[in-house]
C-alpha cells in the first residue's frame, strides 16, 4: 500500500507517522535533508536502501514526511537529485510496496505532489486541526491491529 496523508498543519499527519512506531512494525523514516545531501548520484541509492531494508524487516513501513516539501515546484525542473530521487522513489513503491510493506507520506497540498507519484498514492484528507489527547484516553498500543 502507498497511502499520502494530506491536511493543513497541525491536522495530525505527523503525529500519525509517530503513533506508527507503537506499533508491532519497522518504521523507516526518510530524512528529507539526508536524501536530498545524499550526494550526486547516491540520491536513488538512499531511497533504494530504505525499501530493501524495509523489505527484510516486514511487516514495515517506510515514511516521508513533508513530501510536499521536497516536491514543490520539481515538476519540469532541472534538479538531478529530486529527479533522481522521484523516480527511484516510484520504482520502489512498484516493485516493494504490498499489505507488509507499506509507504506513507504527509503532505499539506495533494498539487504538490507530482503525477507520476500521486497516481500511485491513496489520499487521505485531514480537515481539522486535532487537540493533544491526554495519555490517558489513548488506547494501550498493543491492541492496535494492522490489516
């Protein structure tokens, strides 16, 4: 599965990626600054190794918060390394992505994210802006199935 959480700031898309390492799962985190100063040519080789690791660890989710960020304004431009990086990403996300092995980005504006990776993803809209739940209303992590 391929899921894009897409909500204003303050909505909960991050703090849903947070809630997601309670869970009985791998969660790998994509650093936006980390694969964007992967280095020339070592962009697609980030992105690659998160996927694999991911695969060996399933059931597993890979993570890319603020994906918006990182694509704003790329379509059509002339950065290698964002170039290099959507195109990776896409692959991976066709060749590993399945009910153990999951992908989730946030982002504050589906426009943002390009065709070719949007075409891919499953949008969830966020509407609302959440409160803080006090830990005690919060359910014990552990009784959280994932299907």
């Amino acid at each position: 599965y391929a899921i894009a959480l897409v909500g204003p700031s303050g909505s909960g898309k991050s703090t849903f990626l947070a809630a997601l390492k309670t869970l009985p799962m791998k969660v790998l985190q994509m650093s936006i600054p980390a694969l964007i100063n992967a280095g020339i040519g070592d962009t697609h080789l980030a992105v690659r190794r998160h996927f694999e690791r991911a695969q060996l660890l399933q059931p597993s989710c890979v993570t890319l918060d603020d994906a918006d960020e990182l694509f704003r304004g790329q379509e059509g431009s002339e950065n290698h390394g964002v170039s290099d990086l959507l195109a990776e990403l896409v692959h991976m996300l066709d060749q590993f992505c399945s009910p153990i092995l999951v992908f989730i980005a946030t982002c504050t504006s589906r426009e943002a994210i390009p065709a070719v990776l949007a075409c891919r993803l499953h949008f969830i809209q966020l509407n609302e802006r959440i409160s803080p739940v006090p830990t005690s209303v919060v359910p014990n992590a552990q009784s959280f199935q994932v299907e």
